[in-house]
C-alpha cells in the first residue's frame, strides 16, 4: 500500500518568514495531494489540495507543488503569521480514496 | 449543516470493556471512514465505507467492527477494548461520487483504555 513520509517533524519560524514541509509518496497511482491544518483539540482541517495532473497550485500565502516524477510535493506558507501555528498533514490517495497520511509537522510561529 | 458530528468526545473504558463511537454527517456523504491518531504516526485508516451496507478494512483493522445502516450514521465498536486502542479516534467523510475528494473530519473522541 501506500506509504508517506513528512519532515521536518517540528519546524520553528520567526513571524513573516516562509515555511517549507515536503512529503514523499511511494505508489505511483496515487492522483491526489491534500494538505490537512489541525489545530489543538481539533479535528484536521483541508487547507489546499493538488490533483497529479497540476504541478503547483496557489491560495494567498499557501503554494503547494507537485513532483510526478520524484513523487514529492510540499507545502509553502509564506508570511506567516502567529495564527498559523497547528499541526500540519499531508495524504495521498488513489482513486479508491485510500487516503494516507504523513506523521505530521509541528509548525511554530514566534511573534 | 454540522458537518461530521461525533460522540463522545472523551471516554476511559477498563481493558475488556465495549464500547460504540458514534459518527454522524448531514452532508449526504456516501464514503465515511474511521482514524486513529497516534504520536509520531500521523491518521491511520481503521474501516471505510463507499455506501450504505457496504463497509471495509483499512490499514489497522483489528479490534474494530463498524456497520453502516444509514448513509449518516458510521459507528466504530469496540468489542473488548485493551490498552494499545487509547487514542484520538476520528470520523471523516468526503463526497467519494466525485472522485477523489476532501476528506471532512469530527472534532474527534479522546479514548483511555486502563
């Protein structure tokens, strides 16, 4: 099945600074890329998706990028702000909607 | 709409112990599916669903049983809980007829097993 990979695990910026999480994906039929935001006592929120057919989509301060050929794709928050702080998820899926997810990433922004 | 709705949100059960966690949407979802969360291990897929009466396992199954009676409703039973089943469980579901689509999660149930 499936596997993904996610780092850093914990990743620390200082407000205004850009923040990268990468994830590798190990089946080639996976053909969709979600990015979840979990914040505290919270169920995982979609932030920005990304289907195999596109190589980079944007929303304001969040860009994701996809590498078909590499089987990587990463997430980009530029700006960030306090209120980014959260745990953030990447998945991959097949068309079975076998989604799975990577360990997650800590992000901390210092005021 | 509520969205995914799931009771109860905390729980501490004695090993041996049963028990059902209950999973509620009002979006029309056909797929619904069950997670654990665990430190360090990111949401791992325990059943699914494509569709009222048809359920199916996911990549850590045992231990759990679900049924699905009702395009809404997706409860998660645990039949003798053991300790290795304390976590953070949640529900999700995503419109699966369009393809590939946004999974939308529960605030989650928070289980200890002593």
């Amino acid at each position: 099945g499936e596997n993904v990979e996610q780092h850093p695990s914990t990743l620390s910026v200082q407000e205004g600074d850009s923040a990268v999480i990468k994830c590798t994906y190990s089946d080639s039929a996976s053909n969709y890329f979600p990015w979840y935001k979990q914040e505290l006592g919270k169920g995982p929120q979609l932030i920005i998706d990304i289907r195999s057919n596109v190589g980079e989509k944007k929303d304001q301060r969040i860009a994701v990028t996809l590498n078909k050929t590499a089987k990587h794709f990463s997430l980009h928050i530029t700006e960030t702000q306090p209120e980014d702080s959260a745990v953030y998820f990447c998945a991959a899926s097949d068309n079975n909607n076998d989604m799975r997810f990577g360990a997650g990433t800590r992000l901390t922004v210092k005021p | 709409n509520a969205g995914v709705t799931q009771t109860p949100k905390f729980q501490v059960l004695k090993t041996g112990q049963s028990m059902t966690l209950q999973c509620a949407q009002d979006m029309n979802h056909e797929y619904m599916s069950w997670y654990r969360q665990d430190p360090g291990m990111g949401l791992r897929l325990i059943h699914y669903s494509v569709g009222a009466g048809i359920t199916d396992q996911g990549e850590v199954p045992n231990g759990y049983n679900v049924s699905r009676s009702t395009t809404e409703d997706f409860p998660l039973r645990l039949l003798s809980a053991a300790p290795s089943q304390t976590s953070v469980y949640f529900c999700a579901s995503s419109n699966w007829h369009e393809g590939n689509s946004p999974l939308h999660f529960g605030n989650g149930t928070r289980l200890t097993v002593t």
